[in-house]
C-alpha cells in the first residue's frame, strides 16, 4: 500500500511539473488542488457518430494507461467534437461551445480543464473549471459539452476522470 501511494504521488508531481510547464506558472495552484482528488488524465481517443441513431459515442483514453471507456452523447454534441477535432472549416458564426469559451474570455476567466466527476445512476457528470483573479472557478457541465469546449482550444485542455470513476467503470 505505501508503495502504491508513493507511485501516485510521483506520478502526481511529474503531472504538476508538465501542466505548470506547459500552462503556465499561474496553473500551479489549480493543480494541487486537483491533485488532491487524484484524477486521472485522459484523451479523446474516438467519437462514433451514426446517422440511425439517437445516442452518439466518445471514447475516453488514460494517457497513461490503456483503460478506455464510452461516453454516450446526442448528435450534435458529436457533430460539435467532430468538427473541432478533425479541423473542419466551422460556421461564420459562433456555436455553443464557442458561445461558452467567448463568454468566459469575456469575464477574464481562463477556461482550465474538464473534470469528470461522478457517475450516478448511469449519468456522467463533470465540471469546466475556470480560473479568474487566483480564483477556481467550477461550473457544473454534462461531460460532452465540456468536453466539446476542451477540444475547442488548441492544444486541448485536460480531461481528467476522477479514479473512482475510472476503476469502477473498467472493473
């Protein structure tokens, strides 16, 4: 057991030294509070779209790790993720999640990452967190929508699933 609490502190601090490196200084604090809850870091590794079909699929990966799992989420969700992953030319005209980067910009807070929270009742939950004048800021987010807003920034913003989550989803 003190070995594996070892391994998790290590593993946090060289999180904290790469995210401070590549986010900047101001990071810092937002890190170690999010260290505290020992999250993990994860990619988007697939989104399946079908056109028969209601409920769309993304994959979230460890960066780390192999453990993935699936998150289901409405067509235009999917279609939003999509169209920010593969590049593709967007409209003129600013969409939600463009809507939410623009308003928080707007209010001087920078958006951080997203963490994904809790799942209850087969319902993911997750929050954007933002940071404005040294203050963490979380807004309550569906994950796809945050997730939606993460890919929006070029590099994306963290993802991180808290470990629970990720152990009882995988087990």
């Amino acid at each position: 057991m003190e070995r594996e609490l070892e391994t998790a502190e290590c593993y946090h601090r060289r999180f904290l030294i790469v995210y401070t490196r590549v986010f900047g200084f101001h990071a810092l604090h937002f890190c170690q509070s999010i260290i505290m809850s020992n999250p993990i870091p994860m990619q988007l590794a697939r989104i399946i779209k079908s056109d028969i079909s209601e409920n769309q699929v993304i994959y979230l990966k460890e960066i780390e790790g192999d453990r993935q799992f699936p998150i289901l989420i409405g067509y235009f969700e999917a279609t939003s993720i999509d169209l920010r992953v593969t590049n593709a030319e967007r409209p003129a005209r600013p969409l939600t999640h463009d809507l939410i980067v623009g308003v928080a910009q707007s209010l001087g807070a920078k958006i951080e990452c997203v963490v994904i929270t809790e799942l209850k009742d087969q319902t993911y939950y997750a929050l954007l967190r933002l940071q404005r004048d040294g203050e963490s800021i979380d807004v309550d987010a569906r994950p796809s929508d945050a997730i939606a807003v993460a890919v929006s920034f070029q590099p994306h913003l963290p993802i991180l699933v808290e470990s629970e989550i990720l152990e009882r989803f995988t087990q």
